[in-house]
C-alpha cells in the first residue's frame, strides 16, 4: 500500500519533509500542496513534481483523502489544522513546537487518540546517528545509571532564519509565547526524555538578552540566551540554548555510574570520555591517544555512512518520518510516545512561564536591560532576581 | 502625486533614489525595512537638503500593510526582492510581496503605474544556440524548476505582473538588467565563475557578459518610467560596451586581487555538471546539484545581447562601461584591502 501524504505549509521546512518522504519510493507519494498562499504551494509543487495544489487545507482533505498529513505550519496554526485532518480521517506528522501551551497540547493528543489516529512530532534530532548511538549505549548498560545530562543547543541569528525574524518585527515568530525559544528548544529538551522519566520534573530557568538593543520593537525583546535546570527523581540535566558562544555547538553528554557520553550532532560523532587505567604522568599520556582512536573510529563510521548515501542533512527527519509511516502500515509503537510529547510541552510551558513571570516582574529602572532572570524563588549562578548590575 | 520606492535601501534602490533627486523628482516615498542598516540611502539623501522625500517604515508583508504605502501614489518603482535564501524565502520575500502589492494596487479606484525591476534570469537560454542573441522576444524559461531559486521566483513575479495587468488592468512595465555591478555590490557574477575555497573556477571564457553598471541601470528606470508605454512592455537593461568574461577577470586581477584561477572550458564543465547531477540523483541529495547541464548551458554556453529596445526609448548610459568598472574595481579593492 502506498501512502497519500500532504503537506499544508510550504514554507522552508516542507522541502526537508517532501525530499525525506520521495526518498521512500512506494511506501508513501505527496498527492498535494496546501498554503494558504497558493503561490508558495505552488513553488513547492513545481520543484518536488506533487501533482496539486491548494490554498484551503479543508477543501484539500476532501478531494484528495490523504492517509498523512504533514503539518508544517507555523506553530499557531497547528491545534487547529491538525484536528481537521485528523477529522477528515488523516494521520498526522506536526512539525516542533506541538501547539503553543501543554493545555492545546494535550487537546490534540487526546483528539487524535480519540479518533484512533496517529501523531508524531518533528524532533528530527531524535533520530539522527548520534542520539541512535546514545540510546544503543544506554540500552547495552555501558552508561550503566544516568547521573546527569547536558544538552547544548547553539543558534546562528545570522543564518537566514535568524536574519529573516530579525528583519521582520511582524514576523510570527515574535507572536509565539517563547519567541524565537519556542521554535527551538524543544530539539534540545527532546533529548532528555530518554534519560528523565519523570512524567512533571522541576525546572528552573533564567533567560537573557545578549545583544545591544537596535530596533526599538519586540524584536529588542528577542531572548537569545538561556539556561535551564532540570530535576528529576534521579537524573539531572542542564539545557543551554545561546546564540553567541561560537562555534554554533550541538551535542548532549550523558555522564553515567559507568561511562560518559559525549554525542556531537554537528559532526555526528559520539564517544566516550577516556579514564586513566594506568598509573603516574604514563596514564595522563594514554588517554589523548585513546581519545583520537575514539575520534578517528566515528570519523570512518561517517565515511561509509558517507559511501553509502547515508549522510544527509535530514538523516534524523527521514529516519522518524520512516518509523512513523511503519507504525501506520504495521500498527507498530509511534516513534515517540504521546507521553513523552506532551512532558516536553509542559517543560516549555514552565521555562516560558518562568521567563514571562520575571519579565512582568521586572521594575522599570531596576532591571537590566541584559539580565531577565526566570525563576524569582530560585535563583541561579548567583543573578539575582532582577535587581543586578548590567 | 507620490512615487513609491521599494527596495529604496538596496543596492540598485541607493542608487535609483540619488538619479531621481539628481533628477529633481519631487515627492518620494522611500519604503525601507525597520530596523535596517541605511547608512548608504542616508549619505545619498544628505546630498539633496530639503529633498521633497518622505522615508516609510515598513514592508510588503500583507495587502493591507502595503495599502498604507499607496496613499497618492502615481508611480511605483518596484525593486525590492529577496536575493538569497533557500525557495520558500525567495518566493516569500520576491512573489508573495508582489502579490500583496499587487492587490493593493488592484484595490485602488486610480491605479498608480508600476515599474517592475526583473532580472535577465527570467529568460530560458539553455536550449538555445551559443551566440543567440538575448532580446525580449527571447522565450522565458520553459523549466524554471531546473533553475536556481532566483531566477525562478524572479519568472513567478513576472507571470504574477502579468497575470494582474490582465485582469485588473494595471499599468505597468518591466525591466530586466543584466550583472548589476558598482561600487557596494559583489565582485564576481556566477557567469564568470565560481568562488570555490583557495581558488576560482572561471567559467566564463570569452562569453559576453551582461554588465549594467548600477547609475546606469538606475538611469535606465527613470527614462522607463518616463517613455515606457506601460502595457507590460519589458526592456533589457544593459551597458552599451560589453565586455568579456575574460577580459573582467584579468582586468580584476590587474586591480583588485590576484586569484588562483582553474580555467574550465565550456565541454568540461558540462562533462562536470553530468557527473554533479548523476551523484546527486544517485546520493538522492547528500550533496546540492549546484552544477547540471541544465545551468551550464543557462550560464556559461554563451550569448550575446541587445539592448536596443531601451536605446529606442531614448537610454543612453550616463557612465562609460570603463569608468563604471574602474569605479568598482577601485571600490573592491579598498574594501579587500580593508578587510586584510
């Protein structure tokens, strides 16, 4: 059976999805484009060869009946459009975040549950090599216990999205609750849910604002760095989001009661970090060398993954649209649990409703431009609740 | 009656708002994005005290949004696009603000005629013969797919003008430059080569290339927006003396900087782009099929071109092709030295 699949949205994501869901041969063909900008539905349409195209999602799901939906909207349209294709009979694959609150994103889960429908969510990252080879490490026990975990998820407002929502103070980005955060960091707390069962872990969270203010908009109000605590019962994590340090870094460390991990999603590579196993100043020689081997093994794994046409930028997004199209066709486990989707939605949740609480907080005249702290009960590395110097 | 500029902070728009002051235009509304960088529109303005010109925040991002900017506006210069970027943001920034534009345009009880700036990458010349002259009657590109994402949303907001003149009757004409070139814009033209790191891969040969050095090209929109008969007539916009691709690349070096320079004849490079495409269809896209047969032959196969329906309207460069090229070179060389 081959799939029907649409795409409402045709903005920049789409194209990952569609190059991802062509490479699938005859498990799944694109049947349609929808935007409410038929011209961007149809520049999708012309480049990727889908046969049609429409500027209304409904009238879409009537003619063309699709199996899946891929919604790959912006994030305020999602509840809405998601619970129409699932009406209309769809599947649905909605891009990151869910929706814009834990509230509208357990609305949606229990909808497409209801209707015996599936849900998945494009936390691509999910699936790329290195969080693969993370979850085979843990599973084998070479972690042995997770202890704590570091996900670190750098951002370049220089690149071209990061240009276009800074050249736009309209841009829809700035309507999100968590701005510019609330489009990103679920990539980096998505990495925690393998390694946190908790189902409602403590956050703490502080967020600040880098950049010299220029525009005299919301633009100005742009967080562009964050810091965030996680507790669970027996596991930790910190999260970082900055769009400054340099170079733009992407990895998670997983330290276990056995071994740690270091997972580099920009060069996909995942080593473990080397301990000293023979005495005095020959044991501190050992372990760099070691390190290198570790280096040199992945760097040769990337070469036949390279060989074999397995290295592509969308590696992680065609893997999690693959497993998702097999729990359709076979009824198997959804890639991601709806569980683990919606402790993901609640954390953002709590870190926007932190950073909100601080900046309404704030006093004019006290507080610094640069600094807005999140958790006014806890405060974090010594910033205080507003109060700080600049 | 007001007439609108967008794109006035641009590259090309600089340069058409100091020919239309230096022109003595009166009543100039100069759309800029918020928040942008203006220091070159700003030192053009500061030439022309007291200037008859009114600056607008703004942008194309709705009908609505670009309503406001068409209060008793008579003529509309229209030449902000996006210039890179992948497909979805060229056809955002490039055809969906045209759009809107172009309804509000069409919302209007006097419509103000507009001047489109498009580009010569509208024309499909890649299933022509070498030294085809490109004029206006050349075809447009039968396969805007096969094309990079700029000339594709360049074509799309040509058919979308077209589509608007027909239906709702609005005055307009179209102009297509060549290599815009001058002093604050880039060195080297894809039609000369490519950048490649530590080295440069000249394409190019003895190709013509399609200069339009920018006061020329500015001059052109104003003799258009003149004697243009505004019923979707399009004109080439280029400099009269043209120059090869090897004559600008060795006239570089001499001025602006040595380079390592891989020449790559025309059979070559198509050899190259087979074995580029063939990867990329066999990979299923690990890596970009930046070079096809399809745009090498577009590029680098070779044609010549005309200009002639422009100089029909009275266009005469205002700067010699040499003096433009000086201009720039001079420009490009202060700025790498700057950079060093």
């Amino acid at each position: 059976m081959t799939l029907k699949v649409a795409i409402v949205g045709c903005g920049k994501i789409a194209d990952g999805h569609v190059e991802e869901i062509q490479k699938l041969g005859s498990r799944a063909r694109v049947v349609a484009a929808c935007d409410r900008e038929l011209v961007m539905a149809e520049q999708l349409a012309v480049r990727y060869g889908i046969p049609t195209t429409y500027a209304d999602a409904s009238v879409m799901l009537a003619t063309e009946r699709p199996d899946v939906v891929h919604v790959t909207t912006p994030p305020g349209a999602h509840l809405f459009l998601a619970k129409q294709c699932v009406d209309a009979g769809a599947h649905v694959f909605v891009e990151k975040p869910l929706t814009l609150t834990y509230p509208e994103s357990r609305e949606l889960v229990e909808h497409v549950v209801a209707a015996k429908k599936k849900l998945t969510i494009g936390y691509s990252y999910h699936f790329e090599p290195p969080m693969n080879a993370l979850r085979d490490l843990l599973a084998r026990g070479e972690l042995g216990d997770p202890v704590h975990v570091e996900t670190f998820y750098g951002y370049n407002l220089d690149g071209a999205f990061g240009k276009a929502l800074l050249a736009d103070p309209n841009h829809w980005v700035h309507a999100l609750p968590g701005k510019l955060l609330h489009n990103t960091i679920d990539h980096a707390i998505a990495k925690l849910i393998d390694f946190i069962p908790d189902d409602h872990p403590e956050v703490r969270a502080f967020g600040s604002v880098r950049r010299d203010k220029r525009y005299g908009d919301a633009r100005d109000d742009l967080m562009d760095e964050l810091r965030v605590v996680v507790r669970g019962g027996r596991t930790t994590a910190y999260l970082t989001f900055s769009a400054h340090a340099r170079p733009v870094g992407h990895f998670a460390r997983v330290y276990g009661t056995k071994n740690t991990a270091h997972a580099d999603f920009n060069n996909r590579t995942v080593t473990l970090d080397i301990a000293p196993t023979i005495p005095s100043a020959v044991g501190r020689l050992v372990p760099a060398f070691q390190s290198a081997a570790a280096y040199l093994r992945e760097g040769t794994k990337n070469l036949g993954r390279f060989a074999d046409s397995k290295f592509h930028f969308f590696a992680g997004l065609g893997d999690l649209i693959s497993r998702f199209y097999a729990s359709i066709e076979t009824d198997a486990p959804l890639p991601i649990a709806p569980r683990d989707i919606l402790r993901v939605a609640r954390m953002m949740d709590e870190i926007f409703e932190q950073l909100g609480q601080h900046r309404r907080s704030e006093m004019p005249g006290r507080a610094s431009d640069h600094e807005r702290v999140a958790s006014p009960t806890a405060p974090l590395h010594g910033v205080d609740g507003g109060g700080g110097a600049s | 009656m007001k007439r609108l500029v967008t794109g006035s902070n641009g590259f090309l728009g600089v340069a058409l708002v100091e020919r239309l002051l230096a022109r003595k235009t009166p009543g100039l509304r100069l759309l800029v994005r918020p928040g942008s960088e203006r220091r070159r529109l700003d030192a053009v303005l500061a030439k022309y005290p007291g200037a008859d010109v009114e600056i607008v925040s703004g942008g194309l991002g709705s009908p609505q949004e670009a309503a406001r900017l068409l209060d008793d506006v008579g003529l509309v210069y229209h030449l902000a696009a996006a210039l890179s970027g992948q497909a979805a943001e060229m056809f955002l920034g490039t055809v969906v603000a045209s759009k809107n534009l172009l309804e509000a345009i069409a919302q209007k009880g006097t419509r103000p005629k507009v001047v489109l700036i498009s580009s010569f990458g509208v024309y499909g010349v890649a299933d022509l013969p070498r030294g085809h002259v490109v004029d206006e009657s050349t075809p447009l590109e039968p396969h805007p797919e096969r094309r990079d994402h700029y000339s594709h949303a360049k074509l799309r907001q040509e058919r979308l003008f077209d589509e608007y003149r027909q239906k709702h009757g609005i005055p307009m004409t179209i102009l297509r430059p060549g290599v815009i070139y001058g002093p604050g814009g880039g060195a080297m033209s894809a039609r000369v080569g490519l950048r490649l790191p530590g080295m440069f891969l000249f394409l190019g040969g003895k190709n013509l290339l399609p200069l339009s050095y920018v006061d020329n090209c500015a001059e052109a929109i104003c003799v258009a927006a003149e004697k243009a008969r505004f019923d979707g007539d399009a004109y080439n916009v280029l400099d009269d003396e043209l120059m090869t691709c090897d004559e600008y690349l060795r006239r570089y070096e001499r001025e602006v900087e040595r380079l390592r320079v891989l020449k790559m004849p025309f059979p070559i490079a198509m050899a190259l782009s087979a074995g580029v495409a063939f990867y990329h269809r066999y990979s299923q896209g690990q890596l970009p099929a930046i070079l096809t047969p399809y745009k090498t032959k577009t590029s680098w196969k070779g044609n010549r071109f005309t200009n002639a329906k422009l100089r029909g309207l009275g266009f005469a460069p205002i700067v010699p092709t040499d003096e433009g090229i000086a201009r720039t070179f001079s420009y490009l060389r202060d700025r790498a030295a700057g950079a060093a």
